[in-house]
C-alpha cells in the first residue's frame, strides 16, 4: 500500500520546500531592513556637542 517516490512527485516537493525556504529568506531580509532603519544617530548640536535643554 506504500506508494513508491517517483522523481516527479520528488521535484514538486523540492519546488515547495524551495519556495518555502525563499520566503523565510525574503522575510529575515525585510525584517533586518527595518531594523536598521530604526537606529538613528543621536542627536546633536551644531559642532557635535550634545544639545542643551533646560
């Protein structure tokens, strides 16, 4: 009753699991992306001095 693997049914299964490993690729990608943005530099005055608050 077991079905025997033919290339055929093993290429769709390796076509799923590499469409499934490029979209976990595409998606660390986008998430390092928009964590890079949100580090900005800090803030500073005209000659590089910290600004002054009161």
């Amino acid at each position: 009753m077991s079905k025997s693997k033919t290339p055929s049914s093993l290429s769709g299964k390796a076509a799923i699991a590499g469409a499934i490993g490029s979209a976990a690729v595409a998606a660390g990608l986008l998430y390092m992306t928009k964590r890079k943005e949100k580090k900005a530099p800090p803030v500073t005055g005209p000659h590089g001095e910290p600004p002054e608050t009161d």
